[in-house]
C-alpha cells in the first residue's frame, strides 16, 4: 500500500510489473491492498478513471485503517480529475475524522485545505489551515505543512496566516539559510501596510 500511495505517474505496464512484484512479495496483502494497487493504476490513465473509482471505494472499506485511509486519498484526487470537487473535499473531510492518527491524515488535510480554496470556499480553506499548523505541530513533516499552509494561505490572499506562518518556520530553522527565510523577507517588504518589517 504505501508504495503505491506514493505513486503519482507510470505507465501501465511497469506499474502492472510492480504490482506483481509486491504481491509476490506480500502474499497476504488481501483484496483490499490489491484492490487499492489496482485503482492507483487505473487513476493514471483518463479513460479507466472510473474504474479507478470503484476500486478505490471498495478499497476504502477495509477493515485496516492503514489501505482505507489512504484509499480515501487516492479516491478524492481521482474525484478532482473527474471535476468533482465537492465529493472530493466530502471524501478528505471524513478520512480526517474517521482516521485523524492515519499516517497521510497532515497530507490529507492539506489537500483538503487545496480543495476548498480553489472551489471558493475561503472560510473552510482557513480553518483547515489553522488545523494543519496547530494539529500537526509535532509531527515529523511539520514545517513542510507549514510550508504549503503559509503558501495556500498567500494564494487565498490571507496574508497575516501566510507571515505567521513563515516566521514559525524561519524561527524553527535558527540561522539556516533557508528559501523560506527569503520569502519571508520579500513578502515583508512587499506589505510594508501591514507593518511586518519590524517583528
């Protein structure tokens, strides 16, 4: 299941390869594994994008809350490639309440955050954000959640959350040359109406 979690492109046939490959390797995957293997193939090419869905959802009803969670993943980028937005935030919104220990539940968040800034919908967009930088505060991938949170907030013109959160991320790299220090110094100097140039 992870290795195909990661899995963004390939072509069908190496992908097909690979899944032979780690079934024979895990031989007790079950059917939901495969079934979740079979979808992430099928979400990488537009016409068995549908397919894909179907997999997807019966992957998501597994019993382990590892392949559903991240079947719930996988699903809501297929439902945004299929122009459905509004499903897809639905699926993210209750992966992140049913599994909120699940490994991908930051990444999941994120993508929700991405969702609901792009469909219009600024005020859910801020409180997913604010979830990331809170919820996530310990979790290994920290300040790269507060990376894509400072910059979806820069992008829905939210730009008070956006310096938050590049200061905590210049703050938590000390002195290190960092491209989030940069950033943070050109916005300042780019908002100069929002009295950042002196913190």
């Amino acid at each position: 299941v992870q290795t195909f979690a990661n899995i963004d492109k390939g072509t069908t046939r190496a992908l097909r390869k690979l899944l032979r490959k780690t079934t024979r390797a895990r031989r007790r995957s079950g059917k939901y594994a495969i079934s979740f293997a079979r979808g992430v193939i099928d979400s990488t090419k537009k016409k068995t994008r549908k397919v894909a869905l179907r997999r997807l959802r019966f992957a998501a009803r597994s019993p382990r809350n590892f392949v559903a969670g991240h079947a719930m993943i996988r699903l809501a980028r297929v439902l945004v490639d299929l122009d459905k937005p509004k499903k897809a935030l639905a699926t993210l919104e209750k992966m992140i309440r049913r599994y909120p220990d699940h490994p991908a539940a930051g990444e999941a968040v994120n993508r929700a955050a991405t969702i609901a800034r792009r469909s219009g919908k600024s005020k859910r967009a801020h409180e997913l954000l604010t979830e990331l930088g809170s919820r996530f505060a310990t979790h290994p991938r920290q300040l790269e959640f507060r990376w894509i949170a400072a910059w979806e907030s820069w992008r829905g013109g939210l730009y008070a959350d956006a310096s938050k959160q590049f200061r905590i991320i210049a703050k938590r790299l000390g002195q290190r040359r960092h491209l989030g220090q940069l950033r943070l110094l050109l916005f300042c100097e780019w908002h100069p109406a929002l009295h950042l140039r002196n913190p």
